[in-house]
C-alpha cells in the first residue's frame, strides 16, 4: 500500500472539508432539532458529500468538459449558495414550517454541498486522481476519502454534547457568528472565482 500517497490525500482532503470548522455552521443549522433528526441529518450530509466526490473523482472531468463549465465557475457557484445561507442565519430566518423538508434541505445543503463536497474539495480530488497510475492508486484514494468522511461524522455525530452545553441562548448566538463565517468563506470563493477567471482569460486580450 502507498502510505505516502494515502496520507498525502488524507490530509489534504482533511483540511480542506476541516471538520472542527464544520461544528458551529452544523449547530447552527441543526441546533434546534431533537437529536435523532440532528444525527440523521449529519449522516445524510456526509453521505451526500460522499457521493459527490466520489462522482467527481470518477467522472468530474469529463462532465465539466462535456457541460463547458470551468472549475472557478463551479467555485463562484459554491460561493454565491453560501450566501444565500449565510443571510438566512443572520436574520435568524432558518425555521422553514415544514419541519421535515427543513431538515432534508439542511442535510443536502449546504451542509453535503458546498460545505463538505465544495469546490476545494472536488478540485482536489480530481487533482489527485489524475496522479493516480494504477488501480491500486485508485483504491488508496478511494480509501482516503472513506478515512475522511468517517472522521467528518464522528465529528458531527458527537456535536450534540456541545448542544447540551450551550442551550437555547447559546445556540442562538452561535448561529449568529456561523452566518458571519459562512459570509465570509462565501466573499473568498467569489473572491478566488473571480481571480481563477481573470488568470485564465488574461492571456487572450
């Protein structure tokens, strides 16, 4: 096994999902719910996230190129989605009056898409897919995304002892600082988007 590469993947993909920052956003939008709704919806989020790397990382390309889509497009997507969230928790306008389709909605997004399969996400893996030179390269990375995931819902799994902790009032508050963050990663994805586009279409003026 190539435990240079594994590892290599394995971190690079850590940091970029980075689980410990997923906690405040994944309270926030789950802090209200009982705690069986708050674990299955951190499920569905990681298995989501799950899926849609391992697409990209099988057919992200050839997809891309087949819909003429850029990468930096699909950041500024990314991006523009989290503003949208972002807005919601600061006004504190989250609660949607159909409970189950609220909780469904937060599972996929943002909390499966952008926020754990976002764009640095997906890039990366397509990345190191096309180092790969073997099936046995495949598989490692296919393994390192599994070890990811799995750390991502252990961390979200057990977030619910910081919900006991804080209570309503600190929730509340959390949620407030969540949609500030949430801003501002979406302003940086723009932000890269926007300078990914000029880089690459600079040179023909």
């Amino acid at each position: 096994m190539n435990l240079k590469l594994f590892g290599e993947f394995f971190v690079t993909l850590l940091v970029i999902v980075d689980p410990p920052g997923m906690v405040p956003v994944f309270l926030a939008l789950t802090g209200a719910m009982p705690a069986k709704a708050r674990n299955r919806a951190g499920t569905q989020a990681v298995l989501l996230a799950l899926g849609v790397i391992i697409g990209f990382a099988v057919a992200g390309q050839t997809l891309l190129d087949y819909l003429h889509v850029q990468l930096p497009a699909l950041q500024a997507a990314g991006g523009l989605l989290l503003v949208l969230v972002a807005l919601q928790l600061l006004t504190g306008k989250t609660d949607e009056p159909e409970e189950a389709a609220g909780t469904s909605n937060v599972a996929l997004v943002p909390l499966g898409t952008p926020l754990l399969a976002g764009p640095g996400a997906i890039v990366a893996t397509m990345l190191f897919v096309q180092r790969a030179k073997s099936m046995d390269e495949y598989l490692i990375l296919g393994a390192a995304i599994l070890a990811v995931m799995a750390t991502v819902w252990l961390v979200l799994r057990f977030s619910g002892l910081i919900v006991r902790l804080l209570r309503p009032a600190g929730i509340e508050v959390l949620t407030r600082i969540a949609g500030l963050l949430l801003a501002a990663i979406a302003v940086q994805l723009i932000a890269d988007a926007i300078f990914a586009f000029v880089q690459l279409y600079a040179p023909r003026f």
